[in-house]
C-alpha cells in the first residue's frame, strides 16, 4: 500500500509543472479575463507541489533506505549517490518557487507589465525544475529495477 | 530605484527565495564536509533532510516577512529587471552548487 503515497508523490509532482507551464502561457498572453485564472493556478501549483513534497518526504524518511540498498548493490550507485542526493535538495529550490508563484500572481498583473514579468520567469523556473525532478525520479527508479534485476 | 509596480511581498520573498537557495547549497556543502554538523542536523529531528528542510524554509519565509516589514512596512524597493536578475541568479547559484558537489563528490 505504501507504493501509493509514491505514486501520488509522482502525481502531483508532474501536476506541478501543468500547473506552473499553463500560468506561464497564460501570463504571456494576458489579457483582465484570465487574471483570475492565473492566480487560481498558482495557488494550484503550489498546493501540488507541497502535497508532492510532503508525500516524498514521508516515503523518503521512512521508505527509501531499503531501495537505497539496492541501488548502492547494484550495477548503477550513481543513481543515489549523485541523482537522490541532488534530487532531495534541489526539490527545497523548487518548494519555494512554487510557493512564490501565488505572490508573484497576487500582484497587479493589469496594470504592471514588470510583475507579469517576474510572473513568467518563476513560473518558467519552476517548470525548467520541476521536470529536471521528473527525469531524475526516472533515473532512480531505473536504479532501483537495475539493481533488482541484477540479483 | 523605481518599483515598476510591484507589490512589496513580490520583492521581498523574490529575495528571500534567492538568499535561500543559496544557503540550501552552502548548507549542503557543510553538512557534507561536517560529520558533527550532519550528526547535530539528524538528532535534532530524526533526520538530516527533515532538519535541512526546516531551516531553509525558515530562511525562506522569515526573511520574506522581514524585508515585507523593512523601511517602515514600506518594504524594499526594486525594479522588475533587478529581482528577475537577483532570482534567477540565487535560483541558479543554488542549483549550480548542489550539481557541482555531488558531482565532485561521487
């Protein structure tokens, strides 16, 4: 069962990026009758990527070590030792983005071209991020199978 | 220094998030190359991470507040080119640390 907290984990994790992508696109072509939109969606990416962060790290503090073994016996170590170890830190950079994104849209995005600006750039960021999270949950989990497989 | 128009809480947790990526890297770095710290960090809540996570939250949302509450409740004033530049490079710089020591280190 505990497999779903790590699907979920995957889940919002990658409704994350949807999330930050479309208040991106939205932003570039702003016009009053999206503003709320834009602000609904920060609001949503942010909630997606704490519920991911929030369910990675309960797996993580209490589930990871047994994979982690496998990994570090397998043929492909690099996939903790570089790929986790960054992975785990860099998803506090991305926590914060996403947090940001709703502040940044709560500003007056009609009447300042320059908070659309910062708008695009962090949600922009965030996406750039949130997929390097993506790829770099992949890895892992192809070490993981690596490491099963080669027993 | 004009605003461009941006509300005080966009500047200031702009500049607070930069400030904070860069400590998450620095923290790494010395958590990595202090066995103490790395053991002071784990007691204090069970787990590094856990630790590591708090405190650069903490960073993050104290220091947001602070500069909100700076000048008088002004908060700090900036254009939009200059905290998109100071993001950018505090998000970057963060990154660029992290990747670089476990690169190095593994």
């Amino acid at each position: 069962m505990i497999e779903i907290v790590l699907m979920a984990h995957v889940f919002f994790g990658v409704a994350c990026p949807f999330a930050a992508l479309w208040v991106c696109v939205d932003t570039l072509n702003f016009s009053e009758a999206n503003q709320r939109r834009i602000q609904k969606m920060s609001y949503a990416a942010a909630v997606f990527m704490w519920l991911s962060f929030l369910l990675a790290g309960y797996w993580y503090v209490f589930y990871y070590k047994a994979d982690k073994a496998i990994i570090l016996n397998g043929p492909f170590p690099l996939a903790h030792n570089f790929f986790m170890e960054a992975k785990e830190h860099l998803a506090i950079i991305l926590l914060m983005l996403a947090s940001y994104l709703p502040i940044a849209a709560a500003d007056n995005l009609l009447a300042h071209t320059g908070a659309r600006r910062v708008l695009i750039w962090v949600a922009g960021m965030t996406v750039v991020l949130a997929l390097m999270m993506e790829s770099g949950g992949g890895v892992i989990a192809m070490g993981v199978k690596a490491g099963l497989l080669s027993r | 220094m004009q605003n461009s128009g941006i509300s005080k809480y966009t500047i200031s947790f702009g500049l607070s998030l930069a400030i904070a990526s860069v400590a998450d890297g620095l923290l790494v770095i010395a958590k990595e190359t202090n066995p103490d710290l790395l053991a002071a960090m784990k007691k204090l809540t069970g787990h590094h991470w856990v630790t590591h996570s708090i405190i650069i939250l903490g960073i993050f949302f104290l220091f947001g507040w602070l500069f909100a509450q700076s000048r008088g409740g002004i908060g700090i004033k900036m254009s939009a080119n200059r905290l998109i530049g100071t993001l950018v490079a505090g998000v970057a710089a963060g990154s660029l640390i992290l990747l670089g020591l476990f690169t190095c280190l593994r």
